[in-house]
C-alpha cells in the first residue's frame, strides 16, 4: 500500500502507525527541554502549559501525532508534511478539538519552502523524519535555518546497525508488522555522530543524545543508554 492509503487510519491506536504515537513520556521531555533549554530528566512532571509561547515547527508532522500534544502544552504549532492525504487528515482531526484547533497550522509543502519564506520557530522537531531525506544535511541545514538562534532542535532517528536491521528493519516491518513494510531503507538510517556533525557544522551544540526503546506490548517508549537502535537528539543553535 501507498503511504498516502495509511494516512486515514493514523489515529487508530490499533493501527500501523500507533508505534510512530509519541508518548507522555517523549513529549513532555522534548517540551520541557524546548522551554529550558535543558534535556528533560526521565519521569519529571511537566506544568500544564509548559510551552506557552513558543513557535514549534513538526517537520513531517503526518496526521499530527506530535503536533497536538505539542499544541496542548501551550505551544503555536506550524506542521508541513508533503505526503499526500496527511496534512487533510491532521486538519480534520485538529478541528475536533477546539483545545488545539486554533494553535495548529498544518500545510502540505516540503521544508526548503519555508526556508524561503525567511521564517523563525523557537523549536524545529524533526520525529522519526531524516532516515526518509535523500541529504540528511541538506535537511539538517534548512531545520537550523529556520531555528531563532538560542533555540532547540529535536531528532529522533533509526541508528545504522546491524541491531536496527534486524529489529528496525526485518522484524518491526516483517514478523510483527508494527509498522509498514518497506517503510524504512536501512541504508538511510543515520549514526548519532553523522547527525551530530552536520548539527555542528550549521552552528549547532548538542546537548543530548539518548537511546530510545519502543516496546510494543505495552505500546511504550522509554529511554536506554545505548543508541544503538533509535535515539533521540538535542541541539541549541548558537547565536550568530
């Protein structure tokens, strides 16, 4: 099936997609450290609108699985995603809740289109999105450009292993069919330190990188040491 086919059943927890559902646990530690400048600590409780005030860009938001908790916190968030059929399947379920509608704009345009818009967020979050760019440092490069210097940058990725070929790849696409097959090309999975460099390149410090592990029997994410498999980035773009 075409990626555009899945975008309807998204929002089903049930679903293909419910391993892509970012948890509490994520999103608030990606909120709280958007708003501190701080990596979150695990289990730390969050306040309610803790990013009141704050311009967060989703980068490949999908059908805004991130961009609604996200809004909820308090956040103004603008989500782009070029994927056909995602950006109508984010605004109809935004629109059903008046705690979000209004603090979500989603459009269906590539990154490098804002980039030419000359716009700013105080936040860039980039979920489970650069091992699907042909030039991971392209993309970096246009997520730094639209970061306000001091602001965060956020990535969680697939490291190229041969433990997320294994278990990314073969058995999350194959055996347990959590996600899609074919979804993912193991060979465009990215190192933490590829990711790191081309953040740092662009004028970026990285503050935090941390293993990530989804366990699919209680459809939970949490954190580990090793990056091995996934992870999770965090960068402060340094003043010009």
């Amino acid at each position: 099936r075409s990626k555009s086919m899945l975008w309807p059943s998204v929002w089903d927890p049930e679903g293909e997609f419910s391993p892509s559902r970012m948890n509490t646990l994520r999103v608030l530690d990606q909120g709280r450290a958007a708003q501190t400048r701080q990596p979150g600590e695990e289990g730390a409780k969050v306040p309610r609108k803790a990013l009141a005030g704050l311009r967060i860009l989703d980068v490949g938001c999908g059908g805004g699985l991130l961009s609604e908790p996200l809004a909820r916190l308090g956040a103004t968030v603008t989500g782009i995603d070029p994927t056909p059929g995602s950006i109508e399947v984010a605004r109809a379920h935004a629109e059903r809740d008046p705690e979000v509608r209004d603090s979500i704009v989603y459009e269906g345009v590539e990154i490098e289109e804002l980039v030419q818009r000359s716009v700013k967020f105080d936040a860039v979050v980039a979920s489970e999105v650069v091992e699907h760019v042909q030039n991971y440092r392209d993309f970096v490069k246009s997520c730094v450009t639209l970061t306000e210097d001091g602001g965060s940058l956020f990535f969680t990725t697939i490291n190229r292993t041969v433990q997320s070929f294994l278990i990314a790849k073969i058995a999350a696409e194959y055996i347990f069919r959590l996600v899609p097959p074919g979804l993912h090309d193991w060979n465009m999975f990215l190192p933490p330190e590829q990711l790191e460099e081309a953040l740092e390149t662009n004028g970026c410090h990285v503050r935090l990188i941390h293993g990530t592990f989804f366990n699919p029997l209680t459809q939970t994410w949490s954190w580990l040491k090793s990056t091995d498999l996934t992870y999770a980035l965090h960068a402060v773009k340094s003043p010009a």
